[in-house]
C-alpha cells in the first residue's frame, strides 16, 4: 500500500480562485498543494489541475499556479472529474494505479472523483491536510466516507516522503528545504 513515484498521480481539484476565499483553510490549502506539487515534479509524478465552471468560479488560484511546474489542467461540469471523457481517457493513458487526490469541496467534487476513481480501479490516495469544505464537518464526513470506500487517508508529508524514500539524496535536501521554509521550523538535527 505503499506510494510509489512511478505508480502515482497527483490531482488538485477545484482549487479556484472563486472558490478558496469560502473554504476552511483556503489559503493553507494552497501553501500544502504547492509544496507537494514541487515534491511531484522533483520525483517525476504528474500533476493534475481540475477546474468546475471556470467561466462562473474563475480559474485555479493563480498563487497555486505561481508554485506549479509542468502540469496538466482539465475544465469539467460534471461534479466528478471521471465524468468528464477527456480526463477519463487520458488518466487510462498515463498508466499510473495511484491517484494522490486533494482540493475543494471535499464533500462535492473531490468525493465524487475519489469515489469514481476506486469504482474504476485506481487506488486512492486522500489528502487529508490539503482537502477542505466550507464547513469543516462536511469535509471531515466526506474523508471518512472515501476513505470507508477504500480510499487511504494521508498527508501531503507522508505521502511525500514516501515519493522520495531516502534522506541521503538531492531530491531529500531539495524537499526538506522547502518544507522547513514551509513551515518555519528549526532542521531535524539527525539529517
């Protein structure tokens, strides 16, 4: 059950600029999505952008995509991202099993994509510090029914560590780095 770089995905949805003002969070959202986006792109996994009804929500939060390397953005209606054929197709393309999922609102769009992507038969990787509601219960009931469905839940620091799987490495340095910026923590004195 572990993640693996070459078997993942990262999806960020729905992280609109209409949007974050009115979640629980926004703005750390944001900071979290970023930082592991950043983390994805030094170990070579795909990151995913998802936008509902940008013409009526705006676009993703421009500081989100000031953080982001390459990436990949996909404009939907249907609530679920699988419903969307052009995502459905080209996330069946890439090949990967682990789709590491995080956004807003966590009891709309991220349920729905998370619970459609384990009906079709990925393994389901919940952002828990990364994903959120207006409402701060909605979001805790919409994690715990994914997760009831077989979706994992994880953090952006557990799962990216799990990407890197060694401390003796650039991509190690690199990320802590920028964790320890993140966070403004003192450095863990046994690395």
């Amino acid at each position: 059950m572990r993640l693996k770089s070459e078997d993942s995905l990262l999806l960020m949805v729905d992280l609109q600029a209409g949007l974050l003002p009115v979640v629980d969070g926004g703005a750390q959202l944001v900071n979290e999505a970023g930082w592991l986006a950043g983390v994805a792109e030094l170990v070579g996994v795909p990151v995913w952008v998802t936008e509902q009804s940008p013409e009526k929500i705006g676009a993703s939060a421009p500081e989100l995509l000031n953080m982001l390397g390459e990436h990949q953005r996909f404009q939907k209606q249907y609530f679920s991202a699988m419903g969307e054929t052009d995502f459905r197709d080209a996330l069946a393309a890439t090949g990967k099993s682990q789709i590491v999922i995080c956004g807003a609102e966590a009891h709309i769009c991220v349920l729905q994509t998370a619970l459609d992507l384990q009906s079709a038969g990925y393994s389901v990787y919940w952002l828990s510090d990364v994903t959120a509601s207006r409402r701060r219960e909605e979001a805790a009931l919409a994690r715990e029914r994914a997760c009831a469905g077989g979706a994992l839940g994880v953090t952006a620091d557990m799962v990216a560590y799990e990407w890197i799987e060694r401390c003796d490495t650039e991509t190690f340095k690199q990320a802590h780095q920028a964790l320890l910026k993140r966070r403004s923590a003192r450095p863990l004195t046994f690395y």
